[in-house]
C-alpha cells in the first residue's frame, strides 16, 4: 500500500552558487532562477505529487566554501540531487565531495571546457565544440583575422579551451601568437598589452575572469587595440557582465552562447518576462553565467523523475540520459544519450552599446563530448 504524501515527505534539491564574492553579480541571477523554477513546479502540484524543497547555498565564489557547502547538502540535508557551480574549479570542488564521496547525482549548468564524464554528472551549459569551433571560422572569415592572441586565468577552463582555440585557428590557417596565464587575482596586465601590440594580434582571445577581467580590458582598451582594428572574443561574456564593465572597454566584442536577452522566440521572450517580474533590479537571466544552463537542467531533471515515476538515482540518470525539453531558454534541448551533455541552439553575439545584438543563428549544434560513454 502506497503511503500518503505527507509520510514520504519532500523532494530535496541542492543548489550551490556564488551569492557573495567576485562572481556574486552572476550567482544571485542563479539563486533567482533556481527560486524561480521550483517555485512553478509546486505551483503546479510539484514533481510525483510531492513538493519540492529548495537547499539552496552560497558558496561565496571560494572553492573551499563550496566543497563544505557540498558536504552539508549530501550529509547532513540529505538532497536528492545538487546543481551548481560557475568556475571549474568549484566544479571540481563539488564533484570531490558530493559526486566521489558522496555518490550523488550532480548537475553542472555552466558553458565549460568539457571532458568532464563521469557517470554521476550530467552538464547542461555550452562545451568548445558548440562555441570555439563554429565561432573561429566564421570570425576568421567575417573579419580576414589570421593572429590569435589569448590571455588567460590560470585554471583549467583556459586551459582546455586553448587548446580548442588553438587546434581550430590553425586548421583555417590561422596563427596564436601569443598565450599567457595569470592568477585570477592579478590586475597589472601593462607588460602583456605591450606583448599583444608588438606581436601583430588581430585578435584577443579572452580567457581572463573576474576579478582580474576589469583591470585587463581597461589596460588594452587604453592602448588603442580595438581603435587600431582589433577584435575582442570572449566566449563566455553575456549581459551581467556588460553590465558591470565600462561601455567602451567592451563594445564590439564578439561572444558565443546558447542564450542572450535578444534572442526572440516566443518562449525565451515569456520566460526572460517572467523572470523580470520577479526579480526586478536583480542580476538579469542570462546566458554565460549559467543561468540558462540552471534552467535547462533543472527542467531536465524534472522530466527524468516524472519518466522515472520515482527518486531511485539509477532510474533517474536512465531517464536524463535521454531527457528532452521542447522549451527553454534559447529553444529546445535534450540531452544527446551516453554523452550528458546537452545538444542546443547556439548563437553569436556582438556587444553594441551596452547590449548584446545576435548577429548569427548558429542553430542547434552537437557537444560531441564523452563520445566514448561515460563509464
């Protein structure tokens, strides 16, 4: 005999986000979002006929923090899953304590470097072979752009994302010529604007984040880069961030997400609608900083328990291996099977005055990630 509603008790979702320190002004929107959502499934009746209860925690953009804050949500509140994370590096924080120790299942919502395939993780946000590999060419075919320069923070995403960056300019015939890492606290980047002026670059491959991202645009917006003809990429860069850094150190620059606020299908306008409702004069719904990839996952997620008819964790990764949604920011999205990773509609996007404008429909484009499978 089933028992009652009340007996069986909550649904438990954890939520990890950078609600304080440097990346606050992008974890708050996803504290927003996450409140968001779970507030529509109960609205409407809550997933298995039981509500769903929202842990969520601030992990203050401080690694430790986060992996505490991971240790709390598997032992001591007992959720039945956990998203979060914007820096790999709290990913892998994350991962340490819910995922190796904790054998929970974890949902990553931000655009990333890839390769991350274990059986418990699941990733929801853009990978290099949805941004890097169709943005490059098109750039270096828009613009005639051949010299690649890519000052970066020294972790993992950069990292990785070079290599990509690397791998698809010189296929078209293009060149990197220059690559630097810095830690993500270093702000006097005169000696590297000086490297990117002599070295020719056409373009700027940025990989520098917050807090070093201000000091580093205001530096090479200062020696004329852009004014002399050269290009600013920044695949990660969405309208939160526009919002934080001068008008003029950023305009012109050129991003590749699966989401911004111009994008002008019926749902997204709708969702984008709801969201300024709620949160008005908040960090706004965006794409980059995982506020899109937060949306999509949780959704996802939601439609794997309803096709799993419980919270049984195996029966859950069966169902999200090939969970779809037919809405989201952005469109449609569905996970492709054996890879956890989502295939998505992309775009690219030109900041233009404070705003970004989609100047290319990439449409829905593979994460050919963890190919292999993911055991």
């Amino acid at each position: 005999m089933e028992g009652s509603t009340a007996s069986i008790g909550p649904i438990k979702v954890g939520v990890i986000t950078d609600q304080t320190g440097p990346l606050s002004f992008m974890g708050i929107a996803n504290a927003n979002v996450a409140k968001m959502v779970n507030d529509d499934i109960n609205a409407k009746g809550g997933l298995l006929g039981r509500q769903v209860d929202l842990y969520l925690e601030d992990s203050a953009t401080t690694d430790s923090v986060a992996e505490a804050a991971a240790t709390k949500l598997v032992e001591q509140d007992h959720v039945d899953v956990i998203f979060g994370g914007i820096y790999s590096s709290t990913r892998q924080a994350i991962k340490g304590r819910a995922v190796v120790d904790g054998k929970k299942l974890y949902i990553y919502p931000e655009q990333y470097e890839g390769q991350e395939c274990d059986p418990l993780i699941f990733c929801t946000g853009p990978v290099p072979a949805q941004q890097v590999e169709p943005l490059i060419p098109w750039l270096m075919q828009q613009t005639g752009a051949k010299k690649f320069y890519l000052p970066s923070a020294d972790y993992i995403w950069p990292h990785v994302l070079n290599e990509k960056v690397r791998e698809v300019a010189t296929t078209n015939g293009g060149a990197i010529v220059g690559e630097e890492y810095f830690p993500l606290d270093h702000t006097d980047y005169g000696e590297t604007v000086d490297r990117i002026t002599s070295s020719g670059a056409e373009v700027v491959f940025n990989t520098i984040v917050p807090p070093g991202l201000g000091p580093f645009l205001e530096q090479l917006y200062d020696s004329g880069f852009t004014k002399r003809g050269g290009y600013l990429v920044c695949t990660y860069f969405e309208e939160n961030i526009l919002d934080v850094l001068p008008t003029a150190h950023v305009d012109g620059l050129y991003s590749c997400l699966d989401y911004y606020q111009t994008v002008s299908d019926p749902f997204s306008k709708e969702l984008l609608a709801h969201y300024d409702e709620l949160y008005p004069g908040s960090p706004k719904f965006t794409g980059g900083s995982a506020c899109s990839g937060l949306y999509r996952g949780l959704k996802l997620w939601e439609a794997a328990v309803n096709e799993a008819g419980s919270l049984d964790q195996e029966d859950v990764i069966k169902a999200l291996d090939h969970a779809k949604i037919a809405e989201g920011p952005g469109g449609p999205a569905e996970m492709v099977p054996g890879q956890h990773h989502v295939r998505m509609n992309m775009y690219i996007a030109q900041a233009d005055h404070g705003t970004f404008k989609v100047i290319e429909s990439l449409g829905v484009i593979d994460p050919k990630e963890c190919v292999q499978g993911t055991s």
